[in-house]
C-alpha cells in the first residue's frame, strides 16, 4: 500500500456513545467549476431554487434539487459531493467561488434567492443571528441579571461584549439594545 495516497482518519470516541468528541468543520469545497454546475442544475435566482436539468440516480430532470438538513441550510450533491445551495448560489451567479462566508440577509438560512446572499466575514455573519431559543427576554441584547433584578443590555463586537446599562422595564432594555447593535453591527444588524 503506497504511504503516501493514503489518509487515515483518526477519531476520539467516548466511551458512553462511541460518538466522535469533537467534530472538526469541513474544509469547503470548491472543485466544482460554473460549467459543471450549470450543466447539471439550473438556479431561478427570484426563487433561490435549484432544478435539475439531467436524470439520475432516482433523481429526475426539471425536480427541486437540494434537501432541508436540521440546521435549516439546503445541501444539494453535484458530481457525488453535497455543497451548500447558498454557496452554489453565488457560484452560479457571479462565476466565482465566495471567498469567506455568504450571509443569508434576512436570517432564514433556506432562503437561497440572490437578493438575500451577501458576502461576508465570521463576524459579520455572526451579527446576523437570530436572538437564541433559550433567551429569557426574547430580545437580542437584553438579558435578565439575576444578582440586580433588571434587565441587562450587552452588544458583542468581534469578541468584545459592551455593555449598556440595567433596566428595569423591558421595552426600555429592548431600545437601547436595538439602537446600540445597529451602532455597532451597521448593515448586519439583527434586531428582531
């Protein structure tokens, strides 16, 4: 066996659940060339869909490509790799690999329309989540101090959390975080 062409693969298991510690994030792909894809799928950029334009393995010319994975994000296979139809997007589009990170504008992660991709940094794309389930105010920004009985704002920039006060009305914390995180994040402001 030539040493050199092969690669193994070493995983730390638990001994609970024989499930992987910690799983590292995949190198992004970018083999596949506009040429290829456009041979193979066909993207309506009003839409953000992807149909296919040829028949295989169970799949059928003129079907929506792509399947919804937990995270919400559509992954479609081309050539037997799965990409990220948000990726595929802006390939299909502007002929190019994105360099960094592609942002859905108005947080819905299925949402593939051109209109609502743009390039963006880790941070950027970071500024654009959605306010956590697990909140207790439902507010991005705005969380309860249990220690002053009051609302507490903080807006994180690149690692940095700044802070905005303790309120005692909600609404109040819900304004000041609104105002600061569109002070400070500009057009990747989530406020909702």
């Amino acid at each position: 066996m030539n040493a050199a062409k092969t690669k193994i693969l070493i995983v730390h298991v638990t001994k609970k659940s024989n499930m992987p510690t910690k799983m590292k994030r995949s190198p992004i792909k970018k083999d596949l060339t506009v040429e290829q894809l456009k041979a193979k799928l066909f993207y309506d950029p009003e839409t953000g869909l992807f149909t296919r334009k040829v028949s295989g393995h169970g799949k059928m010319a003129g079907e929506v490509a792509g399947t919804k994975t937990g995270n919400g994000y559509i992954h479609i296979m081309v050539n037997g790799r799965h990409y990220l139809a948000h990726r595929l997007a802006w390939l299909y589009v502007f002929g190019d690999w994105p360099p960094n990170y592609i942002d859905h504008i108005n947080g819905i992660n299925d949402d593939n329309r051109i209109a609502n991709l743009r390039l963006a940094t880790a941070v950027e794309n970071g500024m654009n989540r959605r306010v956590k389930k697990t909140s207790k105010s439902q507010i991005k920004g705005v969380y309860w101090c249990c220690q002053t009985g009051k609302w507490k704002v903080d807006v994180t920039v690149k690692g940095k959390t700044h802070g905005f006060g303790r309120y005692s009305d909600i609404n109040e914390a819900a304004e000041v975080a609104a105002r600061e995180t569109k002070r400070l994040h500009g057009e990747f402001a989530r406020v909702e």
